[in-house]
C-alpha cells in the first residue's frame, strides 16, 4: 500500500498546509537571527522559498474548488468576496 501512488494528484492531507506556514514562520524567525551563518542563512533561504511556493500552490488550489462550489446551475460562476471571520478573538 503505497500513498505516494497519484500523490500528484491527490487534493493535500488536512493540516499541511497549517505544518508549511507554521515551518514557514519558524524559518523567518531563524533567519532573523544576527548569529546565523551565511551557509546556514542561504540553507533557510531555500527552505522558504519552496515552503512559499507550497503554500501559494495550496491557496490557488483550494480558490478553484471554491470557485467550483460556487457555479451556479445555468453554468456560470459568480465570483463572491471572501468574508473571514473574525479571528481576533481567537
């Protein structure tokens, strides 16, 4: 039983997207650091940068099954503004 079989194509596991933005933030703190090495720096650099393309894929991803749970019946699909709740009291 392998799960790497059509991982291309499987929508992401729940809760990946919330461990590449929390590794993401841990990178940008540690990148932060006056004590940090270049090597070190540029290794955290790279690690970002793919965390940030990660989560960006993930986003564009989860707006087209948004945008598809929106189609109305005739076809077309109506573009709603995304209203957050709010997360202060959180």
């Amino acid at each position: 039983m392998s799960s790497t079989t059509n991982k291309a194509t499987e929508p992401p596991r729940k809760g990946d997207f919330e461990k590449s933005l929390g590794r993401l933030e841990e990178v940008v703190k540690h990148l932060e650091s006056p004590e940090l090495s270049l090597d070190e720096a540029m290794k955290l650099f790279e690690e970002g940068v793919k965390l940030s393309r990660q989560c960006q894929k993930q986003l564009e991803e989860a707006e087209g099954r948004v945008e598809i749970l929106l189609k109305k019946a005739d076809g077309k699909i109506v573009a709603e503004p995304f209203e957050p709740e709010d997360e202060s009291s959180s």
